[in-house]
C-alpha cells in the first residue's frame, strides 16, 4: 500500500508538493551561495587593500594556506553532514 500525502494547502491543490530533500538542498544552496559571497567580498576588499600598500602588487596565497583553507571547509562539509544524524539515545 502507498501513502498519499495530504496537500499543505487545502485551496491550491495543484500546486507541487516540495519536498524536505528539495527544500533541504535550497536551503543549504541559498546559505553557501551567501557565505561565498561574503568571503568573496571581504578578499576582494582585503586584496585591493593590500595593492594599494604596495603598488598594485596583489597577494599571493600560498600553498599552505590554501591548503589550510580546504581543510577548514571539508571540517564544515563535516559537520553540516553530522547535523543529519540522529542522536543515539543512550542504553539504560
């Protein structure tokens, strides 16, 4: 037998239903399309900052921190993911 879901709103009945995976990639997108974003900004304000200390120079990254910086955003991945696990209740 298969479930049929009921329709969230009772009045638009063929509207789509959206569904938690959908909604959960949206949410998640929209968040790190905002976070990049901002990171963009804030090196791109910081780069021209530095540029204009030494004539037009830009930063270089190195290796190293570039690598310190997939590290850092793997962690994160990390731990949205453990974000969707549920809690083990403990044995009594």
């Amino acid at each position: 037998m298969t479930q049929q879901t009921k329709p969230t709103n009772p009045e638009n009945n063929n509207l789509p239903q959206v569904n938690w995976r959908t909604r959960s990639y949206l949410i998640w997108t929209a968040l790190g399309t905002v976070l990049g974003v901002i990171a963009g900004y804030l090196y791109n304000r910081s780069a021209k900052e530095h540029a204009e200390h030494n004539g037009g120079q830009l930063p270089e990254p190195g290796t190293l921190e570039l690598i310190g910086l997939v590290v850092a955003a793997l962690a994160i991945v990390r731990q949205v993911a453990e974000l969707g696990k549920l809690e083990e209740k403990p044995k009594k």
